[in-house]
C-alpha cells in the first residue's frame, strides 16, 4: 500500500543534525526502496521553502523530482475545505494544507506517515487512517 508522507518526516530525513539511527527515517527510506512513498505538491512546496542557498535548493528539488506528485482535482479542494469546517465544528483547528493532505488520503484510501499530533484530533471526526511505523512493531 502506498502511503503520504508528511513534511515534517521528510525534514527529519533531510536535517543535516538527523541523529545516526532515527526509526522514522530509517522507515522513510524502507518505504522509498518498496516504491510506496507518495508526495503531493503543497508537500513538495513547503519542503521547498526557506532554503537560503540556490544551489541547496536545486539539490533538494532534484532528490524530490524521483517522487511524483499525486493528482489533484477540484474535488479534494472541496473535501479538504469540508472537512476542514467538521473539524472547526469540533473544536478542531488545522491548516488547509493539512486538511488538503486528509482529502487526499482518503480519495487514494492512502495512510499518512507523520509525526504532527493535530492529525490525530482530525482522525477524531474525519475519516483518516495514519501510518504505523512497521520498524516500531519490532521493537
């Protein structure tokens, strides 16, 4: 099964300060060697964003263009900004781009693979399934 990986697993892979051994990374790139990762463009932007240096830049944007970006239609916009008002109706606040990613999740019947908690409130009124790191039921 594939899966959606979230910017913020993606910035502990790409941290120069990533610790030797880091289970989620260690994961990532288990999960990149199946072909199971999955990217989507609001993903890929804001990985993208606020690197300084040109050249850093180039690099991170070449290592991203092995993963193609997930289609999006005007439907998973729509979803997204519904389940966004669900969630406010809670008590629940996120951002678009997170709501965007749980549109997505769901249309592809895709996990997501983060480590971002507001994602677990969501999973409380929306229907979501979040990734279980396989290298944490090892241990």
């Amino acid at each position: 099964m594939k899966v959606i990986v979230d910017s913020c697993i993606w910035s502990l892979a790409l941290r120069r300060n990533t610790p030797t051994f880091n289970s989620l990374v260690d994961e990532l790139k288990e999960l990149i060697s199946e072909v199971r990762v999955q990217l989507i463009g609001p993903i890929r932007q804001e990985l993208l964003s606020g690197i300084k240096s040109a050249k850093q830049f180039r690099n991170l944007r070449d290592h991203l263009s092995a993963f193609p970006d997930l289609q999006l239609e005007s439907e998973d916009f729509e979803l997204a900004a519904e389940y966004y008002n669900l969630a406010r109706a809670k008590g629940i606040q996120g951002s678009n781009t997170d709501f965007l990613i749980c549109s997505l999740a769901h249309r592809y019947k895709m996990p997501i693979f983060t480590t971002d908690k507001d994602f677990e409130q969501y999973k409380a009124v929306i229907p979501i399934k979040l990734y279980v790191p396989r290298l944490n039921e090892k241990s």
